[in-house]
C-alpha cells in the first residue's frame, strides 16, 4: 500500500525534513523520507476526505488491544500529545499519514510492531 499525499502536504513535509539538522534525524524521519517519496502524490482539490493529512482529525484502533486513539494529525509545533494533537514525525504519525479510513496499517513502533484500524478521518474539528 502507497500512501497518498496531498503536494502541500508532500512539500511541507520534504522542507521539515531538510531543515532537520542532520544530528537531529530519527529512525522515523528517515523512514518518513522514504514514504513520502513512495506516496502518490495528488492536488489538494483531489484528495479524497477520508485520507489523514497534515491536520486531519482521527480515530484508530489497535487491532490486538482494541484501544481507540483520538488525535489530531499536526505540524512538530504543534504537537502536544494531553491535547491530543499528534505529531506528522512521531512514529504513529509517520506510520498513518496518507492512509484512508478502513485500512488497517502495520508499523514498528517503539512499543514493538503493531496493527492498527482506521475507523475514522475528519478535516474539521469533530462536535463533541
């Protein structure tokens, strides 16, 4: 599976990842470097509203547990994990970005190698 980007997306990440100093570059960012090189990349008009991209809303469930997780997908700034914003360049935010809801995305994380579910994708803040 390719993951799907947007070229706003695609551009805002290649321009993090080549400002990253290079002492700074993590495992995730390499692999970050090589997904979004994979990734087809589409218009931003193109891209269909189910697909997590930069600032996209999301619930995922991991498939051996069955935990729900809830964030919002952020630039690194913006990443504050008690407000539930999740960063493009964590490990779960390198493994979902360009994924749409219903697949099911296997990826090492530090906690070891994990399964999880889309269940859902919103560009706008979800009503509480």
């Amino acid at each position: 599976m390719k993951p799907i980007l947007t070229k706003t997306d695609y551009n805002t990440i290649k321009d993090l990842i080549l400002n990253t100093p290079s002492h700074l570059i993590t495992k995730e960012i390499s692999l970050l470097a090589k997904e979004i090189e994979l990734a087809k990349k589409v218009p931003d008009a193109k891209i269909e509203p189910q697909v997590i991209r930069i600032n996209s809303f999301f619930e995922v469930q991991d498939v051996a547990t069955g935990k729900l997780l809830n964030f919002q997908l952020t630039l690194p700034k913006f990443g504050n994990l008690a407000e539930k914003k999740l960063s493009v360049l964590s490990p779960l935010g390198v493994a979902l970005i360009g994924f749409q809801e219903g697949m099911e995305i296997e990826w090492n994380l530090p906690a070891g190698l994990k399964k999880f579910k889309i269940l859902k994708v919103q560009t706008e803040v979800p009503a509480n």
